[in-house]
C-alpha cells in the first residue's frame, strides 16, 4: 500500500513516478463552507482508502492501470485553513499540473474548490484549453451570486465558474434543486442547463448528447462530479443529499461519452460521517472509471 511523506494513504494503482505519470491526483480535505452536513474534508482520505477495493483491471475498458502505471498521487494540499487560502493552493497546484503537461484529478472536500481549478485552466497560458467548456454533474444549481454573504460559497459554484469561462460554456447536468433567484438569473442569463426529470423521460445518452449539440463540439472539457448528483439510495454520504438522482451507471455512461474530450476532472462532496462506506467507495470507482475511459478512447 502506497504511502506519502506524511504517511497518509495514497490512491490505489497510482504507482508512476511523477514524470511518467500521465494523471495527477490531489486532495483538498476542505469543507469550510459546507452549510447542511459537514464532513467532506475527510474524503480524500475516506476514498483513497476505499480504492483499495478494486482490482487494477478495469472491466469494460480493456486496461490495466497498472502495466504500465499511469497515475500519480501528490497527496493532500497542506495546511488549508481558510477559504482564500484553499482557492489559492488549488489553483497553484492545477497550474504546477497543467504545466507539465498532466491531466488534473482533484479529490475533495466541497465544491467550492471547482472555480480555482477552472482559474488555472483559464489564465492564458494553456491556449489549447480555449473554449473550455465545463460539465458539473450536480443535483443543486450552485448559480447564486453569494450565499451566506459568501461569494465563493460551495452553494455558488457554477456561477463562479460562468464568470470565468462565460455562461455559455458551463452546463449544469442532473438539476432537480434551485433558489428563485437562482432560476430568474438562470433564465436571464441564457444559462442551459439538463435536469435529472428530463434525464429520465429519454436516457442519459440520449439528453446529454442532444444537450451537447448545443455548445462547441470541438471544445475540450472539464468534468466536475458532485456526488449529490447520484440518488441518495446509492450515495447517502453527502454533504446535501438531494431525491430524485441520478443512478451510478448513468454517471459511468456520461463519463464514456465524454472521455474523448476530456482534460481535467474533480470529485467532490462526499461526506464520510454520513456514510456506511458506500459513498466514498463509489467515487473511488468513478475516479478509476474516468481514468480508463480516457486512456482508451481520447
């Protein structure tokens, strides 16, 4: 079992050495925003351990993540111990990735740490990832301009990042939660977006790819998961769980149609004292799934 300087537990099957590696993952144990169940600052950890579960065969993909190993695990960011200061390391740290030419797998914590990562894809220096169009697969909206008098509250997520990438290259996928003030500026900004009621009347491939038709069909993506997005039936340890998800295979089907265009990708809002184990078992899987499905079909 891979170890870290600080003796925490790294991600299974992540055995490359830093320069081979072709994916990079980092913790963010951070969830000073959280306002309805807190906790997901333990689920770096919580889902490190649970990959441990799982074969390095990844059925379906025809891979082996571990001949050759193409993952890297850097352990958590340190010494997070305010909101500015965690936005900050995560964007130095995507951008320490990006650099290098790497594709970013960010473990959280709470979804405020999403925009910090669209920041560093986003400042200038990375022109392939002009265009960048960003996919957050959330039951919640997260449009607000501020909640609780915070701006970068994990409830304002995705108007954070609209404000970096433009309202018309963010697409909000599995909605079934919003605010008024959230649909009147959804609606005045042109904001698209696909709910999980609309999921079900067709098929998650069917309604992303209709979806999809809409934006750039060129443009590189950022795939953001908060695993409130799943049925609390099949993840209960969440920071907000929300009825009426999405099921764990429509989140793997989504992850395949999108893997071609790929270039970064976060999983957040897992709250472990919430959870029998389930939860941070299935984003462990969601990550190894993510990781196939891009390996093979980019």
């Amino acid at each position: 079992m891979s170890t870290d300087n600080n003796d925490n537990i790294l991600f299974a099957d992540a055995e490359a050495n830093y320069e081979d590696a072709e994916f990079v993952l980092y913790g963010v144990p951070f969830d000073g925003t959280s306002t309805h169940r807190k906790g997901s600052e333990y689920a770096p950890r919580a889902i490190r351990q649970e990959s441990y579960n799982f074969e390095s065969h990844i059925l379906g993909y025809d891979i082996d993540l571990l001949t050759p190993p193409i993952m890297y695990d850097s352990g958590d960011i340190p010494e997070l111990k305010s909101l500015n200061q965690m936005l900050k390391s995560v964007e130095l740290s995507t951008h320490g990735v990006l650099d290098d030419n790497k594709f970013p797998i960010v473990i959280g914590g709470e979804h405020s740490l999403t925009p910090a990562v669209i920041k560093a894809f986003t400042s200038g220096k990375h022109t392939e990832f002009d265009n960048l169009l960003v996919v957050i697969l959330d039951a919640h909206m997260d449009f607000r301009s501020q909640y609780l008098n915070l701006e970068n509250s994990h409830a304002c997520t995705s108007r954070r990042v609209s404000e970096l990438v433009g309202v018309e290259n963010v697409y909000p996928v599995g909605t079934r939660s919003f605010s008024s003030e959230e649909k009147i500026d959804s609606e005045k900004m042109n904001l698209k977006y696909l709910t999980s009621f609309e999921i079900f009347e067709q098929s998650i491939e069917k309604e992303l790819m209709n979806g999809l038709a809409t934006f750039n069909n060129k443009a590189p993506i950022y795939l953001s998961l908060d695993m409130d997005v799943i049925d609390p039936a099949y993840a209960p340890g969440v920071g907000t769980p929300e009825p009426y998800g999405l099921t764990p295979l429509d989140i793997k089907k989504c992850i395949d149609l999108l893997a071609p265009r790929l270039v970064g990708f976060d999983v957040v809002e897992v709250s472990p004292p919430f959870d029998n184990g389930n939860t941070s078992s299935l984003a462990a899987m969601m990550i190894r799934t993510m990781v196939a499905a891009v390996k093979t079909k980019k």
